[in-house]
C-alpha cells in the first residue's frame, strides 16, 4: 500500500496491520542494473538469486523486453523512517516480497513434426500446481487440436512434418520469502508464491485440405494461484527455520512442468 506522501507499507496480518516498507524496481534486462542489486547488502541471498534467474530469463525472451521486477522489503526502508518488524510469538519477522507483471513464460510447451498432432489431440487444459501438488486446472474450451480445426474451418487427419502446436502464457507474480530473527541472523523459513494468468496464446500449424495453415488463438482466464499460506506466511516461516519449505507455483502441461520464475 502507498501513502499520499509516496510511503510503503505491507499487510502483515488479517487485521489489515501494517509495517513501513521500502520500494525498489529493477529492470531485469539492464545488466549493469540487476549488478548494482547484486551487490547490495541489505537485500538477501533468495532474493538475490531470484532476480539473477529472472533477469536470466527475461534477457533470452525478445517478448519480455523492458521487464521491471518490483521488490518490497523492510530492509530498504529510507533512513528517513523507522524499520519495524513484525513480531510472532515473541520474535521479530520480516517478509520480502517481489513482483513481476505481465511476464511471458515464452513457448515453454512445443511440439513439432508429427508429434505435434498427438500432442494436440490430448492437450484440453493446463493443470495449476503448489508445491507439487495439483490445485486446479484452465481449461482451454476444448482439446488443442480442436480448437485449431474451428479457426481452419476443416479437419487435420494426418500428421506431417511442418506441424507444430505451442503455447505461451503471460502472468504477474509475487514471490515472497518469509524470515524470521535468531539473534542477529535472519534465517529463512517459508518462501511462497501467487500468479495470476492473463492470457494464453496457442500457436499452431497443421496441414487441412492440402495446405498449412497457421493460427493464434487467445484466452484470458485471470485465474490466480497461490501458496497455502502465502497471505499469513508467518506461522509456517516460523516453525520452518531450520528446515525451510517452498511451495512455488508451476504448471503442467501433456505431463512436463514448468515454473513461474
């Protein structure tokens, strides 16, 4: 939340309680950028790590150009105002938080050739996971391949070497890591997540009446997916210090996973 004198402050609790947050937006695909991040001492080895990866990813997919990942922590709070921690059964904890928007996961699902009709055909939805565990499901409104042939006007009976059937999803993510204090370390112990998909793009070609044909075709679920504990963290982070857990989204498309970074 942001103040009319441009101040930040993160919901720790179901009260609606607040603590003082500062604010840092980094632009995942300027390198000297993230470096600059990297190098500073008051944000953590996670989180550190999380942008790396995430710059990595942004800097290979051209559709992810200009990027900003958005993190929230007390630890870069201006000296202008106080640092307050949130405090759980007698110890001080913090939680930081990062946000991405409107992130394309790039065609992660693709299939080729004549494995591509298969794959079309048995491909009607994508399945939503934390921590492993299925969660729910998007729905495509049909199988893949079906879905082509209304767009094409006509069946695909055969298999042939330029087909191809992909898809894209684009999201915005937070990924928080929730820390509690043991003297004067900070320890880890829950890190969890919440995406929203926006949008799916399938791309396909497949071969109907003799000749290749290529069709996009859209969808905009809005379907959000989150941690068990991801809006009161403090509790599992808690208990969880010296054996921390991550319950990362993923989704699950024809069997493959693949995680919202």
């Amino acid at each position: 939340m942001k103040s009319a004198d441009g101040d930040y402050a993160m919901k720790i609790d179901s009260t609606g309680s607040l603590v003082p947050v500062g604010r840092l937006d980094i632009l995942l695909d300027d390198e000297d950028a993230v470096n600059e991040v990297l190098e500073m001492e008051d944000i953590s080895d996670e989180v550190k790590e999380y942008l790396l990866r995430l710059s990595e990813k942004v800097t290979s997919e051209p559709e992810n150009a200009g990027a900003v990942a958005t993190l929230f922590s007390q630890d870069l709070i201006p000296k202008t105002r106080a640092t307050v921690y949130y405090t759980y059964k007698g110890m001080s904890m913090k939680s930081d938080q990062v946000y991405v928007y409107n992130i394309s996961s790039g065609y992660q699902f693709k299939k080729t050739g004549t494995a591509a009709l298969t794959a079309a055909q048995a491909v009607y939805e994508v399945g939503m996971y934390v921590g492993g565990f299925f969660c729910d499901a998007i729905g495509l409104g049909g199988t893949l391949i079906s879905i082509f042939e209304a767009l094409a006007g006509g069946n695909v009976y055969t298999a042939n070497a330029s087909d191809f059937t992909q898809m894209e999803l684009k999201y915005d993510g937070v990924s928080q890591w929730t820390y509690g204090q043991i003297g004067s370390d900070w320890y880890v112990g829950y890190a969890s997540q919440k995406v929203t998909v926006n949008y799916i793009d399938r791309y396909q070609q497949f071969v109907v009446g003799g000749v290749g044909k290529q069709y996009h075709s859209y969808q905009y679920p809005y379907k959000t997916i989150k941690s068990t504990d991801f809006d009161l963290p403090w509790d599992t982070a808690y208990y969880h210090l010296y054996s921390p857990i991550a319950e990362w989204v993923s989704y699950k498309v024809n069997g493959t996973t693949w995680y919202f970074s």
